[in-house]
C-alpha cells in the first residue's frame, strides 16, 4: 500500500530549514519527516496513531 502524505512544514521552522514535515491528511495516521532529506529510499516516515501524535505534541 502507498500511502499518500501532504507534508507541511510548521510556520516556526527555522530558516535553515532544520525542521520535522507533518502529514495530518490521512484520519488514521500521523507521518513525520526530516525536511532536509524528504524524499528518497534513505527518506524514513515516522508514523503515530493520532492518540501517540496527541500525547507527543502534549508533553512538555
């Protein structure tokens, strides 16, 4: 199965680029990825349910 993301980089990147990419497109799943190496066989997809994505992005 291919899976089909819409990654966005957050508006607070920096301007090196040095950021995570977040695909919120998909109900079932939450993809993440390094933008400096977005594409590619090399290119690793972290993917979270979006009960992990919740609990994550509520840690502090």
């Amino acid at each position: 199965m291919t899976d089909h993301f819409r990654f966005v980089k957050p508006s607070y990147s920096t301007a090196s680029g040095e950021c995570v990419e977040v695909a919120r497109n998909n109900p079932e799943v939450i993809a993440v990825r390094d933008s400096k190496t977005p594409l590619g066989p090399d290119a690793p997809i972290l993917r979270l349910s979006p009960t992990a994505w919740r609990e994550f992005t509520a840690a502090r």
